[in-house]
C-alpha cells in the first residue's frame, strides 16, 4: 500500500478529493488505513509535482440513486480527513 494522501473535500460531481505528492494511476484501488475498498482513481489534474485526485467512491452508485441527497452528501462527507491508500497486490 502506498500513502496518497488526506480526503480534503466532496467535489460538486460527489467525488472525494485528495492532494498527492506522486501522481498515482487513473483507475487504481483506493482503500482505507483498514484496508477497506474505498473506491477508484478517476481524475489526476493540477501541478504535477502535487497532484489533486478525484475517486469514485465505491458505494456512491448505489446512493446516487437514493432520493434523499443529503444522506448521500453525509456518507461522501464521512470520508473527509481521512487516510487513503493505493492498494497495491
């Protein structure tokens, strides 16, 4: 497993963001200090000596088609300040 970096935020598009200092690849696992599947890797934009990441969170699927958007923004939020890993096999 390799350290990405702490969940800073919730992005308008329900992804959860993360600041790197190495750019990871596009469509890797992320997992928790639990090593719990968090989700995937969609995004890598900004300074490339310090990546912003964009993840899919696992679950969000599921909840994005729940009514109750709030509850769907508190699950996304609960990763905030977070650890997240790159799982690697």
């Amino acid at each position: 497993m390799r350290r990405l970096g702490n969940v800073l935020h919730v992005s308008t598009r329900g992804s959860l963001i993360i600041r790197c200092e190495k750019t990871p690849p596009i469509g890797g696992k992320v997992v928790n200090k639990k090593v719990e599947p968090v989700g995937k890797i969609i995004d890598v934009f900004g300074p490339v000596n310090s990546p912003y990441v964009a993840i899919r969170a696992k679950h969000s699927d599921k909840i994005k088609h729940d009514k109750d958007e709030d509850a769907r923004r508190a699950y996304l939020e609960s990763y905030i300040g977070q650890v997240m890993y790159l799982y690697k096999k």
